[in-house]
C-alpha cells in the first residue's frame, strides 16, 4: 500500500477515516482512502492528494431513520462508494476508523468512547437546522443492549466556558443543568443516529480544586460551537 505521513500521522490506501464537512464541518462523514498521488510544481513543495470513496450508511432494521435523506448519519453500517472525491488539506480528517479490507464497515458508539449527541434529537431534523442544532457531550458506560450514557461538562460550568476554553478540561456531571434529569440515562438502539459524531477524547489525572480526578480533554476541532448554552 501507499502511505504518506504528516503531523505525526501516517495515511495509507485502505484506511478508513472520520473528516470534517458540511456547514457546521463537523467529522461525522467517512471517507475511504483508495489512491494516493503527489503533485510538485517547478521549485515548490511536494503537495498530497487523497483519493477518498465516501461511505454511505446503510439502513439497519429497527433504527429510527432520517426523513431528510440529506442528513448525515454519525454511526451505523456504511459501505464505500466507488465516485472518488479528492482531498489536498489533511486537517480535515479526524481520526483513523479502520484499515480493513472489504467495502462494508461498521462505525458505533463504543464503551468508553466520548460522543457528541443531539440534545433535541427527531428524525425530522432537516439538514438547513444543523447550525442551529444544540449537543450534549457524553461517555458511553455500556453498549450491550441499549447506549447507557453519562453527561459530560466542563470544568466550572458551561457558563464559565468559551470557545477559546473548548479545549480545556470536563469532567463528569454531577447535575442536569436544564431540567434537573439524571446525568445518566440510557438512549435506546432504535435511536442510534441520536449520535452525531465521536469526539476523540484523552482521559487523564489531574488536580482539580485540591483532588486528583480523572478528566477528559476533548479535541477542540471535534466539538460543535452549540455545545456551549
């Protein structure tokens, strides 16, 4: 296979990724890599293009699906596609899915993974009402049957957050800050695309107000703007 790497990451042929796109550029749309190809004018830097198949979700029986068609879906059964679309800017993509070989893939939320959720979720979102849609950051605590999920907030409150302090620390919530429900509820499979996106996420100990606890420190680029009330 063919690889390049940069920025401490290496793109091969065959490896599957998240990047971002649409009005919000959000990563919840796959791509698959099929060729790679360098292009160098006269006395210039080599510049990369990835020859990218786009993956298409597939329905799964008994998941609630889209009414906008147009809608991306964050997690669910895809397969690539054959129409290659290429790509020049590499910070685009998010994180690395898989290397698999094969056409069919399938990409949901997992123990221990950090996801972005749609707070007012409906299958009638319509892809026009993205930028104005509003999240909720969550870890899953168990995946086996229904998604049981913990609420995540950052560090002081959303109030005391900014978009320049995105990339700060979160920790566990310990209160509902809009109606007083249980930071832990469970979200039923038949509402998987609930999900919008995985936010790549490092778990680590820190000091916080006089304790050490573990945190998360979330990608800054993975989180919607409207994760902030």
């Amino acid at each position: 296979c063919v690889h390049f790497a940069c920025k401490g990451r290496t793109y091969e042929t065959g490896q599957v990724w998240s990047f971002c796109s649409g009005d919000d550029y959000l990563p919840r749309y796959y791509g698959k890599i099929q060729k790679i190809t360098f292009v160098q004018a006269f006395e210039q830097d080599p510049v990369v293009k990835l020859h990218v198949g786009r993956l298409k979700a597939t329905v799964i029986k008994g998941v609630i699906q889209w009414i906008d068609k147009r809608m991306p879906t964050g997690c669910g059964s895809f397969r690539a596609t054959k129409a290659l679309e290429i790509f020049t800017d590499l910070d685009v993509f998010s994180r690395q899915i898989s290397s698999e070989d094969g056409n069919n893939y399938s990409i949901m939320p997992k123990t221990g993974n950090i996801w972005a959720i749609y707070r007012n979720w409906s299958n009638d979102i319509d892809v026009v009402d993205l930028q104005s849609q509003t999240y909720d950051l969550v870890e899953i605590l168990d995946d086996k049957q229904d998604y049981k999920v913990l609420l995540l907030a950052p560090d002081g409150g959303f109030k005391l957050a900014d978009r320049a302090g995105f990339g700060s620390v979160y920790l566990g919530a310990t209160e509902h800050w809009i109606d007083g429900k249980d930071v832990r509820f469970t979200i039923p499979k038949s509402e998987l695309l609930r999900f919008s996106h995985q936010v790549p996420t490092s778990k680590v100990t820190k000091e916080i107000h006089g304790a050490l606890q573990e945190v998360y420190e979330p990608n800054i680029e993975a989180l919607p703007v409207n994760l902030i009330l």
